[in-house]
C-alpha cells in the first residue's frame, strides 16, 4: 500500500529486484494499491514519463523533501 499523499515525491523500489537503483517519482493520483506517478529519475522508466505503479510490483522506500513544503 501506498501511504503517501498527492505531490509527495518518494524513492520506489521493484519487489522482483532489490538489488537496482531506487527510482524518485512524484504522485499525481491514487488509488487502493495503485498509484499514477511522475517519473522523477532516470532507471526503470525516462524521466518525465507518466507511470501507474501497482504495490504487488512496487514498494515504498522513503518520503523525498520536506512534507511541510508540499
């Protein structure tokens, strides 16, 4: 599940693969386990690419930046 509200930017990470560099997305819609995101960072998609990431495939990392500025 993604805890996060709308215009968090947080690190995601792929279940299938631990090992790969943790990609900073930015939120821009949810839905239960789902979530429409800005892709952030180049590694698993282009930057600036428009993704909906599922949570039986993704993980939460950490929040990015400061929630008080959002």
């Amino acid at each position: 599940m993604f805890r996060y509200e709308i215009g968090a930017e947080i690190l995601v990470g792929r279940h299938d693969n631990l090992e790969h560099e943790p990609t900073l997305v930015k939120i821009l819609d949810k839905a239960p386990n789902t979530i429409k995101v800005e892709i952030l960072s180049d590694g698993w998609f282009r930057r600036g690419e428009i993704r909906i990431l599922t949570d039986d495939k993704w993980f939460t990392l950490k929040r990015m930046g400061n929630p008080l500025s959002l």
